[in-house]
C-alpha cells in the first residue's frame, strides 16, 4: 500500500475485535517509529503510557465515565492502549538531557555547535513561555505531530486505530500519577470487529479547491 492508500483507507474504528491481538514484534516496531517522531527544534516533550493487559486498560477507562463512556469499551476492547501526555514545563535539566542525547547520537561537532544548539532550543522555550505566553499550548502540539506519525504508520502496518480526546484528563493524571505531565489523548489499538459501521463508510474530507490556495 502506498502513501496515497494509506490516507485514502485509513479510518477511526468504532469497534475492535477483542480476540485478535497485534503481535509484539509489530507493536514494538510501530512504538520505535512513535520514538522518532519529529517535533519543533527536537523538544520532544512527550510520555507514553503503555497498556495491553486488562488491569492496565481498566486503569486507563477509569477515565471514561459518564459524557465519556462511549470511549470506555474501545479501550477494554482494543489490543493495545497508548497514553499520549505531555510534559507541562520545561526546564534547565531537560534542556540539558536533550543536549546530552544530541552529543550522543553525534550531532555536536564541538562546542560552539553544542552552545548553539542549546540557545536556540532555550530561546524558542523561553519565546514561548515569556512572549506567547503560551509554552503548554506549543508543548502539546509538539505531541500531536507524533500522534499523526502514530496513527499514520499504524494503518500502513495494517493496525486499525481509535484517538480519543474524550476522557477525563484529570482523573487519568491522578490515576498515572502524573506530575510532570498531563494526559492529552489516548490511543486504542488493534483490528476492527465485523460490527465496525465506520469500516464501511466513505471518507468525507473538504475538496480540493476549499482548502488549497497556490501563492
């Protein structure tokens, strides 16, 4: 399947088949892509929660109670679960752990390249914290760049996927212990059920000429 395919197929599942799981092996290799995910001047301000057993997908739909139930049985249905979160600050020590992996992964040359590297990730950080005023906001779309590449390479796998924003993003924070971090979306995964009605629909996107203007 092509890229093209893929954006033409690809689709939200409303209902998983709960006896078909997604292979380790798949699913570690679709988790490494996640990884390597691209994000403004390499912030990467993100954490994934993980689950596939039913105690840690019980822990996650906790979440989905009332206005959000609907979302509650795709979790306890799907094969896997990933917790897309969010750091809500960043400061010296990170900055200084991502230029630590930058030297280690050889992309420092010497120290000049190493101090400017540091000062523009610092100066778009504190752009966006002082200026904007806006650093959470600049944060999380950081995190929503990775959950395209996510949801992307998913189908292309052949993996049928669920993002939900609708979960009580309070509740799970207290539930992951998250302190540093706040939940933004979740992620279900795995095949969709033959009483799927979205597998069937025809995609609906605006045409063409509505949303492109050549300059």
């Amino acid at each position: 399947m092509d890229i093209l395919e893929t954006a033409q197929q690809r689709y939200t599942t409303k209902a998983f088949n709960t006896e078909k799981k997604i292979p380790q092996a798949q699913f570690k290799k679709l988790l490494e892509v996640l990884r390597l995910s691209p994000s403004s001047v390499n912030i990467q301000p993100w954490h994934f929660f993980v689950a596939h057993t039913t105690e840690a997908k019980q822990k996650i739909a906790q979440s989905m109670q009332g206005q959000y139930s609907y979302n509650a049985t795709k979790v306890m249905d799907a094969s896997h679960v990933v917790v897309f979160c969010t750091r809500k600050n960043v400061d010296d020590a990170y900055l200084e752990q991502l230029l630590e992996q930058d030297e280690k992964a050889g992309r420092i040359k010497d120290e000049k390249a190493k101090q400017t590297q540091h000062a523009t990730r610092a100066g778009y950080v504190e752009y966006y914290r002082n200026t904007r005023k806006n650093l959470p906001e600049w944060l999380k779309n950081q995190t929503y760049l990775a959950l395209g590449q996510f949801l992307f390479a998913a189908y292309a796998d052949g993996i049928d996927a669920t993002p939900m924003e609708g979960f009580d993003y309070q509740q799970l924070d207290q539930d992951l212990n998250l302190t540093d971090y706040t939940s933004v979306v979740v992620v279900a995964l795995g095949y969709h059920d033959e009483k799927d009605f979205n597998a069937q629909l025809p995609k609906s996107r605006l045409e063409t000429d509505v949303i492109f203007t050549e300059l």
